[in-house]
C-alpha cells in the first residue's frame, strides 16, 4: 500500500510537471457539518469566506443530517477509506473521539507538524478545556460553543402581572411564575428542549452535584453514574409532578420542544443559547432571556453552567490512509481563519453562539452590541459560565464519557416513562443508571488501552 501511494504520488507530480495550470487548482479540504438552516448557511458562509482569503485550499462543506447521524456517517466513511478531513462533533461525542485511536489526528499533533499557532489561551476556560487533554494539548477545534439558558415570553408575562424585565432566578421563583401564566390563561407555560442536556447534565453542573464519577470521566473510562441522587430525584419528581398539574409540557427529544416557543404555544423554554438567532427571526412578541434557575438551598449553588454546541475534528482518511502533509497544513489554516476574533465575534452575534475567545467578546462588547435593546441578554450566556467566580470543579468542567449519545437516548427513554406515568421518578433514575452504566462498561472494555 505505502509503494502504491509512492507510486500514485510520482504520477502526480510528472502530471503537475507537464500541467502547470492542474498544479494551481485548489487543495480540496471536505467538511462534514450537522447544523440545519439558518446557522448552517452562516457556517457554510466562513468557508467560502476562507477560500475567498487565498488560493491554496478550498472548504468544501457538506450538512450530512443531525449530529448523531454526521457522527454515524463519519464512522461508516473512515472505516471505507473515505473519511472528511474535517468533521463537526457535538460536545458528547468528546469522549468517543478522543478514544477513536488512528481515525483522528488529534490538533495538537497537526499544529506541531504544520507549525500553525492557535492562541487557545484566549479562550474561555470551559471551552478550551471540554476539548483538550488535562495537560491542555487541544484534542479539536472549537467552534460553535453555547450553552443553556431561558427564553421567555414578556407579553405572556405582563398579562400574568409579571415582572417581564427579570426572569425567576430560582426554581421556586420559576414555579409560581409557571402558576401564574396558568391562571392568565396560558395552556402551555413552560417546557425545555434538549431534556437530559438542561434538566440532567446542566443542572447537575449548576448544582456541583456528579454526574459520573472519575470528575464525569475526565479522570479515566472506569466512570459510573451518578444521578441517582437526591437532589437530582428532587428535580425530576418536579417535573413529572408539574407536567401532570399542566404548568411543564414535555416537548420531545433534543430540539423537539424548539418549536413551541417561537409561535407563542410555550411561554418559558430552557433550551441553547444558539437557539437566540431563530427566536429573533420568529417570535412575534417581546421576549426576554434569563440565567437557569437553581434551588436556592443547595450548598454553593448557583455554579458555572457547562457548554454544548460542538467542535471540529481531523480525520485520517481510513484504516489504511492517513493525511499528506499539505492536506494537514489546509485544515491547520482553516482552523487558524475561524480563530479569528472578527470571525468568531460575527458568529456569536449572528447565531447566539458563544464569543469562544475573550477577544472576541471584548470586540463585540466594544461595538455596544449588548447595550442595544434587541441584543439585551445575549452576553448572559457567558456570564452564566463565569458563574460562581469561574473556577471550575470536577463537577463543573463538562462531561468526557464514551458512549455518552447512546446514554443520553437511555435518560430520555427512563424519564419518558415517568413523564408517561408508567413508573416513579425513582425508577427512572434507578433504570437510566443501570442502563446507563452497562454502556459504560462496554465502552470501556471496547477501548481498553486505546
């Protein structure tokens, strides 16, 4: 295989030779992205932007469905030699990745090779350190970071006789406001979308409580869960208890419930901070955009919220292919384009997406963006992060489990069940822990010195 590369390498370079004109096109870097319309137009707007930069390489993007299907699709590509160089991975899929062995080259290998220099000091410590190793070697390239806060309905709220200038910073708070918005009228006065990533996976975060132990797997694959626990219980029986009084709807798995807000159904919805720009586009109403509550009788409590979105990984092309040094360098000066502070700072402000290095936040501060009316809110997501003084605990820095895609469809399914009546919030926790754990094992014995 290495002659015939050899080989197929020489026959280029004599066509380059006799061609001169063929030795100028492009190196064509493939892009493989999971984001839906609009952001993912604005996403496929940076590359052409990059290969309007220079003439060396071209970005060729591609949407290949959700993320677990990009994920999936991916995996079948490497495994048939025919791997993107570049693949967007959503934040849970961390852990996959980084025990994915020779199917990716991780960054920091491409930027000593390529000597491309990223300054990832500058950016925001949950980020840097969600898709890093301990020792702070970047494993991916960040990019479309965000996480979770409340969007709510002001007009809902004045005609319930509330304050629509501040959202409830407690649960209890959110709860009587809930209440309050039922009595007005509204059928529907709260919901969430993403449901284990807001009402398991950060509120665990914001309350210091593991979601796994090992520091939610940063600390090795021999992780188990932990949220059978009784400040978790506490929450989800909430839950189950205020979906059957009418105040919480269940709207469905990941972005399912997006769509009850916008049209006005849903009066509060916790779901991404990128979920701001189609808020902007959409709702016909004021609205407003609040931190995620916590029970205020938690030790500590409120802590940092943790991040979501994804980041970009190298791929070697397969099993028995890996990247020519030139294809590397391609990659390492598109990540460098997107590091860009005027690059990242026009991301945030078109999508809700976050300023992923303090520069960019600063620049965009700069401008005024956030003292304007309609941008009121759109720098919470970031204090939210720095909540609790911004320094992270084992508890609070993300979470790195393998198989974690496959876990979060088992916590959905369990809390389903409870929502549905079919069994206590107890069980649920119980059976999504078991689940849960199973996986963990399979992974880890699947990965065992990878």
């Amino acid at each position: 295989m290495f002659r015939r590369m050899l080989m197929a390498g020489a026959v280029a370079l004599g066509l380059a030779g006799a061609a001169p004109a063929q030795a100028q096109a492009p190196i064509e870097i493939q892009f493989w992205h999971g984001l839906t319309q609009p952001n993912g137009g604005l996403l496929e707007q940076i590359a052409t932007d990059f290969n309007a930069s220079q003439t060396r390489y071209r970005v060729v993007p591609s949407f290949r469905g959700s993320y677990p299907e990009t994920m999936v699709a991916a995996i079948a590509a490497f495994r048939a030699n025919t791997a993107p160089h570049i693949v967007q991975m959503f934040e849970v899929g961390t852990g996959t990745m980084m025990a994915a062995g020779r199917a990716i080259k991780p960054l920091h290998e491409i930027m000593a090779e390529t000597g491309v220099q990223i300054p990832f000091d500058d950016y925001l410590p949950a980020v840097r350190g969600y898709y890093g190793l301990r020792d702070g070697r970047m494993m991916s390239m960040p990019f479309n970071s965000s996480t979770a806060v409340a969007f709510y309905n002001k007009d809902a709220f004045r005609r319930a006789n509330l304050n629509p200038d501040q959202f409830p910073q407690t649960w209890a708070g959110v709860e009587q406001a809930a209440r309050a918005l039922k009595a007005a009228g509204h059928q529907c006065p709260m919901t969430t979308a993403w449901p284990t990533w807001l009402m398991v996976e950060q509120f665990s975060a914001i309350h210091n409580i593991p979601l796994a132990t090992q520091d939610n797997g940063f600390g090795g694959m021999n992780a188990e869960l932990a949220i059978n626990n009784p400040v978790m219980l506490r929450h989800l029986t909430n839950l189950v208890n205020w979906q059957r009084e009418g105040i919480f709807r269940y709207g469905g798995r990941d972005t399912a419930g997006e769509s009850l807000f916008p049209n006005g159904e849903c009066a509060i919805i916790f779901t991404s901070s990128g979920y701001r720009g189609r808020v902007q586009r959409e709702a016909q109403f004021q609205w407003g955009v609040g931190m995620l509550p916590y029970y205020d009788n938690v030790q500590g409590a409120p802590f940092n919220s943790i991040i979501g979105g994804a980041s970009f990984w190298t791929m070697n092309r397969g099993p028995n292919a890996t990247r020519p040094a030139e294809e590397l360098r391609g990659v390492a000066e598109f990540f460098r384009f997107i590091a860009q502070p005027q690059v990242a700072a026009k991301w945030h402000t078109d999508t809700g997406f976050l300023p992923v290095t303090r520069t960019a936040f600063e620049q965009v501060r700069a401008t005024g963006f956030y003292a304007q009316p309609n941008n009121a809110g759109a720098d919470l997501p970031i204090q939210q992060l720095l909540r609790g003084g911004g320094q992270m605990t084992g508890n609070t820095m993300g979470i790195r489990l393998g198989g974690f895609v496959e876990i979060r469809n088992i916590i959905q399914e369990e809390m389903e069940r409870a929502f549905q009546g079919q069994q206590t919030p107890e069980q649920a926790l119980a059976n999504a822990t078991t689940r849960g754990n199973q996986v963990l094992r399979n992974f880890e014995r699947q990965n065992r010195g990878g």
